[in-house]
C-alpha cells in the first residue's frame, strides 16, 4: 500500500466522522433540554450503562460527569443482572448507550429499572428500538454510515455517542456553575488541583521536620542532618535561632570534592596507618545479597578495590577484613586478593580488632577502620582513622572522621587505599610498576 493512499483512507475515515458529528447539531433539542432538566435534577448519581464498544464509551462519559460536577458511574450490564443491580437506587438517573437499541444485556434489567422507577435516558441509533421507546428522553446518536469500510466495527456510531456524552457533560459543567476550582478538588493529584489546591502551608517544613544545623556544626553534621531530613539541604542558625543561611547538596559535592585535596589533618592521620580494616557488606560490596534458586549467595566485588588491597599489601601496610556475614563466596575473594587476616561471621568486632592488634604488636592510633552500619561503631570510635560511605546510616555519618565520595563496592575502599599510599609518600612506588 502506497503512502498516498494511507493518508486517503485516513482521511475518509475523519470525513465519515466529522458528518456523524455535524448530524448531531440537528438533534440538540427539546429532547436534550428534558434530559439535562432530568440530570441535574437527580438527587443521587448518574449510572451509565452500555455493552461492548458502547461500554467503553459509557465509562468514558462516566468519568467526564464525575470530573465535571455530577456524580456518575459505570455500571456494565452484563453484570447487574447477577448482583450489580443494587448499586443502582430510585434516586438515581440511569444513561444506557445502545446503537441498535436491543442490546440484550440491557433489555433483560429494563423491568427491574422500571420497577425502581428511576428515570432512563437512551442514547440509541434507532427511534422505534425497545429501549428508546422505554426511556423517558431519547438522544437519537443514529449515523448513516460507519467509518469501517466493512461496515462492521463501531466507528462513526461510538464517536457519536461520546461527543453527545461530551454535550451532555458540559451542559451540565455550565448549569452548576462548575469552576476551575471545583475541577481542581476533584483532580487533587492533576497540576491543576496541585496549583489551586495547594498552598504553601501544605508544602512547608516546620518544627523537627525542619533541617536545622548551628553555625559552628562540622560538615558532616550537616550531612547527617540532611540525610534524615531528606531535603537536600539544612539551614543554618546562629546562636539566638536566627536562620544566617542554607547550606545544600550542591554544596556538600563542592566542599567534598575539596577533601581529596588531602587535608592535613587527614593525611597526618593516614601517615600513622599500619593497619587498615575493612567491613564487607556495604563497604567491599554494595550491600545487596543476590541469592540463586539453590541458596547460594552471591555478592559483587569491585576490582578496582581489589587491586588497592594488593597494593596496601605489597607496601607493608596489613590488610584485614571484619563481617558479621560468613558467606562461601566471600571467603574465596578474600582469598584471591592474599588477604591474612579474615574474619567472618563476627558478631562482636572490638573483640576480634583487639586481639589482632596484640597478635602484630599495633596499637589503635595505628588503624584504620571503614564501616557503615550501627556494628561498625565500637571500632570506628576507637581507632586512628574513622571511614565511611555516603550512603552509611547517619549515626556512622556523624562519627567518622572521613567519609568517601564514592559509594561501598564502587571503588570506595580503592579511595582509602589511594588516600594512604599517598600520604604515606608509597604512591610513586605503585606507579613505578607501570611504567
């Protein structure tokens, strides 16, 4: 098929349309004024009915009224014959879509909405069908031919209904006096109810939600502080509780991306380091545990970690790893990387740093420990140099001395390591190796 007669065949299809719509301007009647009377009159709500195509149409002319001021709903006939019935009440008004007027689903329930004695309103194609002669208004939607070439498949008459749908739903909207306003409460989640509904007071933080740091509060206070805020950002008090400013993510990256400019402080603190401790979930890993259809966990180690290990290693400095966890697999990366002091399955970890430390004659001062969890914090409150991730619980946060720009098992540790090679005056030996 040629592109040109795509857009032909296109294009009759609109043509055929847009008639079966122009046909309605005809039929805006006293009809249609009797049934808008008997709609806004309705004390209870607007059920719609309709079968097939017809149903789709009737629960888009549902949702319409609902949005537009008059409580409507769907009701598929098919399924009110067998108990969806009673959702129907004697207050109600009832709309049944019909093209050819005899659907059977909707002829079997027309005594018992008869019987309730709620007013029916017909949107048929055919004037003389049973359920236009039973309604108390009918809107004739009648089209004289269907788009479908076959003229099988709804297409000229399902546009007819919904735009008469669409008549009846405005009409309405402008009867009651309907507002943007009135929109807006029912659409609370669209922009429009957000811009109308909302205000500020809605919006804002106060009292403990508030993120709020002193002037002379560290860094990392002020992380710990928007981590549990969850605002991307703190204010800042002076000592009256007077706000003297903000301090956001924006700048939290600035001032971190100083520290790898190493302080003195920091590289002071790394120069003593003999020993350096590692936790592993979290830290050596992302802190996910992939388990197979056997059990087996499986955990993912970053390389470039790795290969920093080898390095503190091949340079003097010890190298140990301290977990709460005991899996296989992390025995045998552990393993690979030449590691000597493993200790896995710890549920106490000052315990087990203690006696390492006596086992090769170090002291506290002379270790550095990366965590990131409540465990972590005996150790991280003792030894020389505090590490943790940016994404550690905030207690661990508050506590370390140095926090790492990248995150547990994204080359966090290969951070650390850089960190006491350098400071260590050790790097240039590491590159001399890759000449």
């Amino acid at each position: 098929m040629t592109p040109e007669k795509i857009c032909e065949i296109a294009l009759q299809v609109v043509h055929v349309e847009m008639k079966s719509i122009e046909l309605l301007k005809q039929r805006i009647n006293q009809n249609f004024v009797q049934a808008c009377e008997i709609l806004l009159k309705c004390p209870e709500r607007i059920v719609v009915m309709g079968m097939g195509k017809s149903s789709y149409v009737g629960g888009k002319i549902a949702a319409t009224l609902a949005s537009t001021g008059s409580p409507a709903f769907f009701v598929h006939p098919g399924e009110a014959s067998h108990g969806d019935l009673g959702m129907i009440t004697a207050k109600d008004v009832v709309i049944a879509i019909s093209n050819s007027g005899e659907t059977p689903e909707i002829l079997t329930i027309l005594p018992l909405i008869k019987h309730l004695k709620v007013p029916l309103i017909a949107l048929c194609g055919v004037q003389q069908s049973t359920i236009s002669k039973a309604a108390e208004v009918f809107l004739d939607v009648s089209v004289k031919e269907e788009a479908c070439p076959l003229g099988l498949a709804p297409t000229s008459s399902t546009t007819a209904a919904l735009v008469m749908g669409d008549a009846l739903a405005i009409t309405l909207l402008e009867a009651r006096g309907f507002t943007a306003v009135d929109f807006a409460r029912s659409h609370p989640g669209g922009r429009l109810g957000k811009r109308l509904l909302l205000s500020v007071e809605d919006l804002m933080k106060s009292g403990d939600k508030l993120p709020k740091i002193h002037e002379e509060a560290t860094i990392v206070q002020a992380l710990m502080e928007m981590t549990q805020k969850t605002l991307g950002m703190t204010t800042v008090i002076n000592h009256a509780g007077k706000l003297t400013g903000v301090y956001t993510d924006g700048d939290l990256r600035r001032t971190s991306g100083l520290k790898f400019m190493l302080s003195a402080e920091l590289s002071a603190k790394a120069k003593k380091i003999k020993l350096a401790v590692f936790d592993v979930d979290g830290i050596l890993t992302d802190g996910r545990i992939f388990v197979d259809d056997k059990g087996i966990e499986i955990k993912a180690f970053h390389v470039l970690d790795g290969i920093g290990l080898e390095w503190l290693q091949q340079v003097g400095i010890e190298v140990a790893v301290i977990s709460g966890r005991a899996p296989k697999g992390v025995y045998y990366r552990l393993e690979q990387l030449g590691i000597a002091h493993v200790f896995l399955g710890c549920a106490e970890k000052l315990p087990v740093l203690e006696q390492l430390l006596k086992k090769l004659n170090l002291t506290l001062p002379e270790t550095a420990y990366m965590g990131d969890d409540l465990p972590d914090l005996p150790l991280l409150t003792r030894v020389g140099l505090s590490v943790t991730v940016p994404n550690a619980v905030p207690e661990v946060l508050a506590q370390a001395f140095w926090v790492t720009e990248k995150k547990g098992g994204k080359g966090a540790v290969r951070e650390l390591c850089e960190v006491l090679l350098k400071s260590q005056s050790k790097w240039d030996m590491i590159l001399s190796k890759y000449p």
